[in-house]
C-alpha cells in the first residue's frame, strides 16, 4: 500500500482518471441511440424535464456549498501569526435554522412535481389526459427476447415492436418466467416485467423512427443481449403493416431449397415456433400454445449428457419460443443482436451459441442434443433459404386465384408439424404412416382422428402422442383441404 499510494502514485492516478474522464463522459453524450436526453416522445420529455429540473437545483446547492467551503477555507486558513485556537463557539441558532429550512423547500419544490409527474403518466402520455384512443399492447418477457401480441387484432410478433406515430400506446408488462425489464430509453423510463403480474406504462413517439430498447433488469446469461426495437410508423403505414401481418406469405416458387427447407422445419422447428399466426385461430391460440411450451420447460430440474430432464428422467424439448410469422421482414433477429440476413440464419442454426451464448433453444432443441437427428449443411441451408421467405404474400384481392384444394392441404400438412410424426407412405414414424388412409376411414373419421385425436385411437398406438388441437388451430377451410388431400394418400 505504501508503495502504490506514494505521493506519485497518487498523481498518476489522478491523471489516469483525468485522461479516461472523456470516455466515461461520452456515455453522457446527447447524441448517443438510447439517450434519455434526446427524447422522442412527449412520455420521455416530460421525465426529461424533470430530471433536468432536479438536476438544475442541485447544481445550485453544490456552488452555493461548495463556495462557502472554499471562501471557509480561504479565509479563515491558520496563518503563522496564529499561535492558538481560535474562539470556540457551539452553535448559531439562525444558522441551523436556515440551513434546515432550506433543504425542506427545496424537496417540497422537487416532490410537488415529481410526484404530479407520475401520478398524471400513470393516465396517459399527455399532461396527464387520459387518451381517447390508445393501441393496446402486450409485452411478454422471456428468457432472453420479448413477444409482442397486439390484442383484438390477432397479431403477434416477436423482438420488433410497430407503433404508431402521436398515438398513445398503452404496454402491458408480463414475464413468463423471471423479472425483466422493458426500457425505451428514447421513448420513456423503464418498468419492470414481473411475473404474475401486470405492469402497465405509456409510451408516445412524435415521428417516424427505429428506437433502440432492452431489457434493463439482469435475468440470467443471455440477459445483456436481450434487446429489442421499436419501429414508429404514419399512421396509414401502420395500419398497413398490421394488415400485412395477417397475409400468408406468398406460395413458394422456383425455390426447391426453400421447398426442402419447409419440411425440415415442421419436423426440426414447428414444436417450439409457431410460424402461421397470420391464420387468426393461430393467432388467437398462440398465447395458449407458448404457455403450453413453457408448462413443460419449467418441469426441467436436471442435466446431463443427453439434456435437459424432468425430475422423471423424460427429455424437456420444448420453451416459448419467438414466433417466426413472417420473420423476413424483420431486420435482426436473436432479440435485436444480429442482423437478420440469411448467411447470420445458417449461422444461428448451425450454432446459435456462436451468435448467442446462454440461449435455450442450443440447450432444449433435439438437434443439437441427440445425434441421431442432428442437422446436415444442406438441410441447414435449406432452413435458411425457407426462413427468407416467411414474408406477407400479395394483398388479399390478388391472392383469390384458385388454388387446388389438394396443394393447399399438401401446405397445411407440412405447415402444422404432422410431417415431424406421420409419413405419407406406410411407414410408422411416431404415428402410423397415413398411405391409404381413405380406404379405412371416412373423411368425418379423418376430421375427428385430426380434431380430437382422443376419440378414436389406431391400434398398436398410444393416446395422447399427437397434439390435441388442431381443431382450434387449423381454419375449417385448411382442414377440409387438408382431408382432401390425406385421401390422395395411396
Ligand atoms: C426447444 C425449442 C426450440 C426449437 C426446437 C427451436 N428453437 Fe429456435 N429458438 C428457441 C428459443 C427459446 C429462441 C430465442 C433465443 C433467444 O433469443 O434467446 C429461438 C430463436 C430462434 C430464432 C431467432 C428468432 C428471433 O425472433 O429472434 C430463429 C430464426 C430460430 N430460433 C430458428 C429455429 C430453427 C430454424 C429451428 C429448427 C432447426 C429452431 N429454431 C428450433 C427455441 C427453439
Ligand atoms: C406428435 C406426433 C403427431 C403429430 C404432430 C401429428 N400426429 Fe397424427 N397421430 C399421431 C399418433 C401417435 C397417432 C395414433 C394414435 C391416435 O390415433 O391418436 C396419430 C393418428 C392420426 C390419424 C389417424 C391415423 C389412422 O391410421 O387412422 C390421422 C388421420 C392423423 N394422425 C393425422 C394427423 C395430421 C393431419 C396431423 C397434422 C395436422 C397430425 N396427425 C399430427 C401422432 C401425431
Ligand atoms: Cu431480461
């Protein structure tokens, strides 16, 4: 200790510190992606201001206390004509009472505002006016990326949330498993995201813009690479983003990989993303259908070479899972870390540690824990060219041309995962293989071996395998086109 804190070592430190001050103050700079200083919105100017109120006022009593310290100690400093202490003197009753008085105004001024400040944000964006038309939103936390659900409009999506511009919207904070928290910092404070139970905060931007959020409460590994973005549009481009979100991507055409890369997915990737909620049953269902995955992801106590384990010993392959509905048209992916281009998807599916350490999706996917069914380059590929084409098709009005039933169902076949179990030929996978299924059963039988897989169970197989609901899932439309085409099996 000696040695470090000689008088020169004091020295070199304090020019080191002097020398990293530009740094540490450049985090303070105004133009910096998440300033609180540069403000978007009227929720974000308001907290602006009062901070810098505060700010202010402490300003003040630092030079107001820091002048009478130094002119103290200017002016009554021992000289060498002083030999003796000066007169003692216990108190001045004026003195404390000033400077106890002061102190109480000067909270009263900072506490009245504060205080109104947020009561009034807790009623809308705007001097406290309750707004007449707010977007309603709910943002869901998971470990590590945020599920947005716009409600009534069956839309959800994932790490990329569409606002309207001089619209308030209302977000209402949940988790599905630890605290987060939801920080925008251009757009307002942050608030926490609890798990059984709902936060509720405003948000507002004044134009079109991309803000840059995260999550601002540590949460585990992953936590500092949970990140997210708000992207603020005119109103009518709004609206038309919502409107695209319930298009089905366009049918996929001279792409064999894409094609290939379709049917890897339902059997590699469907049991955790859900990639049609632009079929509003799906949408509708979704909430139900993540939560679903999360029941079983919080049964996981163990883990040992071959995964993660139930206290039974049954592998935990499933979690809630960003939902991929047309995630092309996003611009990053991994919650808001990496730009979404289809070289960085081979990348994350390949290895999404490389991308993302810590995520669940490397830990819990049957792919990288059982090596039987671990992935090939081309497959991988293949994933990725059909990852790229999960964007809203053509508007509705052109999309009326006829389509055959028979390739419809063909779609919905491989869209809805039935391929991960059931072959078309007569081989038994998981279910029995589906070749000639029209001679034993009747197409009301298909529809219930499909709606309620319960009621009549094929022989030589268990109950309670396949999912039981597709009914809710499937639009009446898909299932008759999808029992079309089951009876085309030979
Ligand atoms: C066990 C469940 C599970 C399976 C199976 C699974 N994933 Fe994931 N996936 C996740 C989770 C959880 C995340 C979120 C990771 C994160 O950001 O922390 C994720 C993230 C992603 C993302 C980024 C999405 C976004 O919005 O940021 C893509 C793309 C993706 N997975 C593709 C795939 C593909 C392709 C497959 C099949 C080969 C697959 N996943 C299989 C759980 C799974
Ligand atoms: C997780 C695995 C799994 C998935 C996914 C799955 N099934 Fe099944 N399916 C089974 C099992 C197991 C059986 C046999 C037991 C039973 O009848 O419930 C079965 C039975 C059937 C039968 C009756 C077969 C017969 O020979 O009588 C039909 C038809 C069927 N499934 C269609 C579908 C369709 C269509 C889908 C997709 C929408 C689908 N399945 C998804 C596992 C699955
Ligand atoms: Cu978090």
């Amino acid at each position: 200790m000696q040695i470090l804190w000689s008088p020169s070592a004091l020295k070199r430190f304090a020019l080191l510190l002097i020398l990293l001050a530009p740094a540490i103050f450049a985090a303070c700079a105004p133009g910096g992606s998440q300033s609180t200083f540069d403000s978007a919105g009227p929720v974000a100017e308001d907290q602006k201001n009062i901070f810098l109120f505060i700010f202010w006022i402490a300003v003040i009593v630092f030079v107001v206390v820091e002048a009478a310290l130094i002119y103290s100690i200017l002016r009554f400093r021992q000289t060498r004509a002083d030999s003796e202490l000066p007169n003692q003197t216990h108190g001045n009753f004026k003195l404390e009472i000033a400077w106890t008085i002061a102190p109480v105004f000067i909270l009263i001024a900072i506490a009245v505002p504060t205080v109104t400040l947020i009561f009034d944000q807790d009623k809308g964006p705007v001097d406290g006016r309750v707004p007449e038309n707010p977007l309603e939103i709910n943002a869901i936390a998971h470990q590590w990326w945020f599920e947005f659900e716009y409600p009534g409009q069956d839309v959800i999506t994932a790490n990329e949330l569409h606002i309207p511009i001089d619209r308030a919207v209302r977000v209402s904070l949940e988790s599905d498993d630890v605290i987060h928290s939801f920080w925008v910092p251009k757009l307002a404070g942050k608030l926490d995201m609890v798990p059984g139970q709902t936060n509720v905060m405003f948000i507002q931007a004044d134009s079109a813009d991309t803000f840059l959020g995260q999550c601002a409460e540590f949460c585990g590994e992953a936590h500092a690479k949970m990140r997210f973005r708000v992207v603020s549009h005119e109103p009518d481009d709004f609206e038309a983003w919502l409107d695209s979100m319930r298009r089905a991507p366009a049918p996929i055409v001279d792409n064999p990989a894409a094609v290939a890369g379709r049917t890897v997915f339902a059997q590699n990737c469907s049991s955790c993303h859900s990639s049609r909620t632009y079929v509003p049953e799906v949408a509708q269902a979704e909430r139900e259908t993540q939560l679903g995955r999360q029941t079983i992801f919080k049964k996981a106590v163990t883990r040992d070479d071959e995964g993660i384990k139930t206290r039974d010993g049954d592998i935990v392959n499933l979690i809630s899972a960003p939902n991929l509905t047309h995630l092309a048209v996003r611009r990053t992916f991994a919650a808001g870390i990496i730009e979404l281009t289809e070289e960085n998807l081979i990348k994350w599916i390949s290895n999404p540690d490389d991308i993302k350490q810590g995520n669940w999706m490397k830990d819990l996917a049957p792919i990288y824990n059982d090596p039987a069914l671990e992935l090939s380059g081309e497959e991988i590929n293949q994933l990725a060219a059909y990852l790229m084409t999960l964007k809203p098709g053509p508007e509705q009005a052109a999309a009326v041309v006829e389509v055959d039933p028979v390739d419809q169902g063909r779609e919905v076949f491989l869209n809805n995962g039935c391929s991960g179990c059931h072959s078309t030929g007569g081989d038994r996978v998981i279910g029995p293989g589906l070749s000639g299924l029209s001679a034993r059963s009747s197409a009301d039988e298909i529809r219930q071996s499909i709606t309620d897989p319960g009621a009549i169970v094929t022989t030589g197989f268990d109950d309670g395998i396949m999912p039981g609901n597709f009914g809710s899932v499937i639009s009446v439309q898909e299932l008759n086109a999808l029992i079309q085409y089951l009876q085309t099996l030979e």
